[in-house]
C-alpha cells in the first residue's frame, strides 16, 4: 500500500526547479483582451480565495462596456472603493467616447484613466504577476473588457497600531512615538523630522513568496556615496522565499565574520533614526516590523542614548561615564571575584578577606561553580519575565529572585558575596541603551570567568586583550567599529565619552561621511553685558 502512495506522489509532484519555473511563467503571462479569461485567470492562480473580491460592472455609454474591479478585503479601503470608483464608474455617463461601437478599447482605457477616474495613485499593469502582487499588496485592481492591460490604484488601508511610545527605548525627555508595523507610517514619521528634499528613498521587494517591501533612507550630499552603493549591492543579491523581520536582513547583510558583536545598529525611534542619517548613515525600513536598521554602525553607538543630546553637555557625560563603568561591572565582575578570591587573596584587606573565608566556610563549591550557577540562574529568571504574561512575569521574577537568593545562601549552597556580586553585575547590564550590546556582555561574561578561574588576574587580562584586538579587526560597511577610538581623531572625541556642548560639534564623523563633513557653521559666542537681562 506504501509503495502505490509513493508512486502517486512522485506522479503528481514536481521537482523544485520545475516548479519554480512554472510559476515564474505563470506570473510573466500577460493580460488578455478578454475580461472574462483574466477573471478566470486570476480565480484560478490565486486559488479563488474568498478574500479576493472580483466584482463586474456596465460602464459608458448605455452600459454596454464590461469592467472588473479586483480587490482584497482586509486590505483596502472599502469606502475610497465605493467613492471614488465605483460611484465614479456606475452612473450613466454621457461621454460618446465610452461607447464601444464608436471608440476603440485603447481609447475607453485612456478616457477612464484621464477623465472619469478621480483617484491620485494609477499605474498601468500588464502582466499577472505585478496584478497579483499589487493586488494582494491592498491595491485595487481595475481590468476593461477589450483591454490588455489595467490599473493598479492605490488603496491601501488595513488596520495597523497607531503611533505610540517606544517599549525599548524610553526617555524621560524627548519625543515619545515610536515606529510602527507600516513601512510608511515609518518614512513619514522620518519625513517629519527631516523636512529636505535631499532625503532620498528607494524600495525594493526582497522574498520569493513574502514580497515584502524594504526601504533605503539617505540624505543625498551628506551619506557616502560608496556606503550607499554597497547597502544596494547587498540587498540585491538576497534570495530568500521570506523577510518577516528586519532581523533577517541583518543577519543576510552583515559582514561575514564571526563574531558576538552587532555590527549593525538599529532603533525604533525616528528621532534616533534622524539623527543617525544627518550623520551621514543609511536607513534600511522593513515592511511589517517596527525596528529600523542603521549602517554603517560604530561600537560607540551601542553606548550612546537619545536622552543624551537632549539634556546638558555635563549632565550627558556624566551618565556615559556611568554606562562604561557598567560595562565593565557587567563584563568583569564576576571574573575579577573568582580570581581575586581564588589566585590574589592578598590584595584584600584583611578583615573583608576573613569575612568572604567565613561565608565560604560551609559551601561545597569553588568560586567559579558558584558563579556559573548564580549566573545561568539568573540568565533564567530574566528570560521567564520576558516571555511570561506581563500580570505575573514581574511579581514572579521578584519572588524567584528573592527566594532562590535567600534559600541557596541559607542552605549553604551560595555565598552571601557571590549572590551580591551576581545581582550587581546583572543589574549594570541593563544600563546599555542597547539590548544587542547588553546580550553579547552577558555572553561573553562566561569565557573571561573561565579564564580567571584558569589563570587569575593573568587570563583576565589576556581575555581583555584578545577582546580589544577582535573589535579592532571588525568592520561595518568598511568603517572601522571601533572609530574614532581606533584609528584615533582626536577632533571627533566630542562625542564619545565626553559629550561636548553642541555648539562645540562643528562637524560630522569623517570616517562615515566624506561629502559634506561641516554640520555647523557658527561656534558658541557669550552674550555681552548690554545683552544680559537686568
């Protein structure tokens, strides 16, 4: 019996490549003269699907010219359908030039598309793939009995979120929308912040079967040129059946080294997205996600935050300040503790060394099992309050915490310095504005705790190292990662851990932009004494 279904299967299935190149042929074929076979067409290639609404209508004079309207329910505007071109087209129109015995089907095409219909958005059409793609993109369809080709008019209107404030990303001072889920919602947010005509924006379909719609954002004059052309390059020679998530053109587009480092950046906020472009960087916008990715991206732009360039100069320093020191906590604090503890007692004082060697009296493990087990703990805890319901997710990650703390320092199990050490380092990882840059800190805390349980202070420095020589071997787009810190400019030190006041910011980082370096003309100037108020 097994062998019969087998044989049947082979007999009705095609080889992939067969298949493709079917429906490659089928969506290149083009129109027909005939209303009726392109309505047949269309049943039968979009599987009569019954969100596909097809409706037939008389137009012209004395009705006696067929007309087809194709659309998707749920992804258009019903009411713009029913005003502007059905009530446009169903009324007698006293037009000799619609009457088929007098005009010829070319001209009806062009009388309807110049003069009958009052919609902004018409394209022509010809062929069944651009009709389907457009069609189930939310575009109206409009197809004319006697006509090889039609229109696609412009219609779109699902429901999406509307604009509200950014999960990921918040600020206490500054605008609080975030992007949303709608390519063009996004782009107009952008828009709204960069009102230049310079800024230029190109879309593309990437996905054999998704189709969804990517977008190039730049500001002509000020983005280099190079760096364009490579992010075109690169998104050209993607061949995937699907993009559901800028995450995907990430990974499709980014360098090819191996490393735990993201070199790209990207944001959910258009105040950080304009920023970033009037630095001279290019914005990729994804179809259906509300995250926009940034290239070229620096390390330094993992540590730096919105709020920053909203509050004062010196306020803003000394909270880059603070990120550092956390990412140095979050990366080396539970390494500097086992070595410290395990290769280097001596450089404690004496009463803090005899207090850890008393809570270390009756706990069965070393300090780096200690650690391990603190960490992947805690590791645990965050990731059930992220994917658990949010009523319940941070009572429970409180509760965990606390009890799983205090039960294991009473049971003996854990230090009261380790569970210190532990709750301090994970808490200095969330200082990063960026999650990514968070979660490589977070993993690479593991090897250097091997390293010090191994060597010491001696393996922690040789982590660092080998660290630091890696971020200067990577690359974004072909500028260095870890500029302006490597290769070093002194001039572009303002804005790195140091934020200079912005009228000391006179220029644009020279590695990304080489076309128009100068973003400020006018330097700071004090007020004179018959100025001041008084």
């Amino acid at each position: 019996m097994g062998f019969f279904n087998n044989q049947s299967k082979n007999k009705m299935e095609l080889p992939a490549s067969k298949r493709v190149d079917s429906n490659k042929a089928a969506q290149e074929k083009r129109l027909n003269l005939s209303l009726d076979d392109n309505i047949q067409y269309v049943k039968n290639m979009l599987g009569d699907s019954s969100d596909i609404v097809i409706r037939e209508i008389q137009i012209g004079a004395g009705e006696k010219f067929k007309a087809g309207i194709f659309y998707t329910d749920g992804l258009t505007d019903l009411q713009s359908v029913q005003k502007f071109i059905i009530e446009s087209l169903m009324p007698s129109i006293p037009n000799a030039e619609l009457d088929p015995n007098v005009s010829s089907p070319d001209k009806i095409f062009q009388v309807v598309k110049d003069q009958i219909l009052t919609v902004g958005a018409i394209k022509d059409v010809t062929e069944f793939g651009s009709l389907a793609t457009a069609l189930l993109s939310g575009d109206v369809i409009l197809l004319l009995d006697g006509c090889a080709q039609g229109f696609i008019i412009g219609m779109r209107g699902w429901k999406d979120r509307a604009v509200t404030e950014s999960t990921t990303e918040t600020v206490i001072r500054g605008p609080k929308e975030g992007f949303t889920e709608c390519i063009r919602t996004n782009t107009a947010l952008i828009r709204r912040k960069i009102k230049d005509p310079n800024l230029w924006l190109t879309t593309t379909s990437i996905g054999r079967v998704t189709k969804t719609d990517v977008s190039i954002m730049y500001i002509k004059g000020i983005a280099n040129d190079k760096i364009v052309e490579e992010v075109h390059r690169r998104l050209d020679r993607i061949d995937i059946d699907g993009i559901l998530e800028s995450g995907y053109i990430e990974e499709l587009i980014q360098e090819k080294t191996y490393t735990p480092f993201p070199t790209l950046y990207h944001s959910e906020r258009p105040d950080v997205i304009a920023a970033e472009l009037l630095e001279g960087k290019v914005a990729i916008l994804v179809d259906g996600t509300p995250i926009v990715l940034v290239v070229p991206a620096l390390f330094i732009s993992f540590i730096q935050a919105a709020e920053d360039y909203y509050t004062r100069a010196d306020i803003s320093t000394l909270i880059r300040m603070l990120r550092f020191l956390s990412i140095f906590i979050s990366l080396l604090g539970p390494s500097l503790y086992i070595a410290i503890t395990t290769f280097h007692q001596e450089m404690l004082p004496t009463q803090l060394l005899i207090g850890l060697a008393a809570q270390r009296e009756g706990v069965p493990f070393t300090a780096f099992i200690e650690a391990v087990m603190m960490e992947v703990t805690f590791e645990i805890l965050r990731e059930a309050g992220l994917r658990m319901p949010k009523a319940i997710a941070q009572a429970v990650s409180i509760v965990g915490t606390l009890v799983i703390g205090t039960a294991a320092v009473e049971a003996g199990i854990i230090s009261a310095a380790m569970v210190i050490v532990v709750a301090l380092t994970g808490i200095a990882s969330f200082v990063l504005p960026a999650f990514d840059m968070s979660m490589t800190f977070r993993m690479l805390r593991f090897p250097l705790m091997i390293l010090a349980a191994s060597f010491g202070l001696f393996g922690i420095i040789i982590g660092i190292f080998a660290l630091v020589l890696h971020l200067c071997s990577l690359r974004s787009f072909g500028v260095p990662y870890l500029s302006p810190f490597a290769p070093f400019n002194l001039e572009e030190q303002k804005d790195t851990i140091f934020r200079f006041p912005r009228w000391a910011m006179l220029t644009r980082p020279r590695l990304i932009n080489k076309n128009n370096i100068i973003r400020e003309q006018s330097s700071h100037s004090e007020p004179t004494r018959d100025n001041a108020g008084g």
